[in-house]
C-alpha cells in the first residue's frame, strides 16, 4: 500500500482533522484517508465497464451477439509477422 508524507500543514487544519477524526471515531490518519478517498473516488465517478455496457444496450448489442462473438472469436495466438 502506498504511503505519502504531508508536510507544512497549518496547525489549524491539524488540530480541525483530529477533532473531524474524533467526531467519527477513527484515528487522525484513518480520517485522511477516508477524506481522499471521497475526494478522488466518488461515487457519481464515470465507470468504464458500466459506460461500455449502457453504450453496447443502446446500439441494441444483447447477450446473445456477445455470447456469438465470443464463440467466433479466433483462439489461437497470432503469429509473429516475419520481416526479411
């Protein structure tokens, strides 16, 4: 897990952290935390995987054309183009 070092924080954020850690039961650290978390990983954040789901219903792609791509999809490995 990554670990990162805040330096030149005013006393006053500080102290403002350990009580908002306080008020919610968790330490100083757990709180930080917690509060970057909700700042770069919100919930109303754009999935990917969700993105392309709705984007394959709304060309009208069902269940059945992917289960039928994969089943004609090619299995072997490619081969290595030969450059002379």
């Amino acid at each position: 897990m990554a670990a990162i070092t805040i330096r030149n924080l005013s006393e006053e954020a500080h102290r403002a952290l350990k009580v908002r850690a306080a008020s919610h039961g968790r330490s100083t650290e757990a709180e930080v935390r917690e509060i970057l978390e909700a700042v770069v990983r919100p919930p109303e954040r754009l999935k990917i995987g969700s993105a392309l789901w709705a984007l394959s219903r709304a060309a009208g792609i069902t269940d059945a054309d992917v289960k039928a791509m994969e089943q004609s999809r090619d299995l072997e490995p490619a081969k290595p183009m030969s450059i002379q």
